[in-house]
C-alpha cells in the first residue's frame, strides 16, 4: 500500500465516523477529513465506498 492510498482509507474511516456520530453538514465533514473541496471529496468517497456520503449516512441511519 502506498502513502496516498493510506492516507485516504485513513481519511475515509474518519469521514465515516463523522458521518454517522454528527450532524455535520457534507461539507464540515469534507474539510474536517482533510479535503477542502466537497466535490473531489465526494469524489473519493463513492470511489472508495461505492455510493455518497450523503447516500451512505442515510442508509447507515435507519
């Protein structure tokens, strides 16, 4: 594993955690996750995790 893939699972779980503990907008959640722009974040996360944040806090809540 190479730094950069590291440091986004790490980035990830993170997000992750915020996603499901707070009720930080997406954007909070992007910047307090290290991204300082919401769209590659969003980017990332559906790449790593194969849907949305947004789809991904909404599934985990209910």
């Amino acid at each position: 594993m190479n730094f950069l893939t590291y440091l986004t699972s790490i980035r990830m779980e993170q997000a992750k955690k915020l996603l499901l503990t707070t009720s930080l907008s997406i954007t909070e959640i992007s910047e307090r996750s290290g991204y300082k722009d919401y769209r590659v974040f969003t980017k990332v996360f559906k790449k790593s995790e194969g849907i949305t944040p947004s789809q991904y806090r909404r599934d985990f809540l209910q």
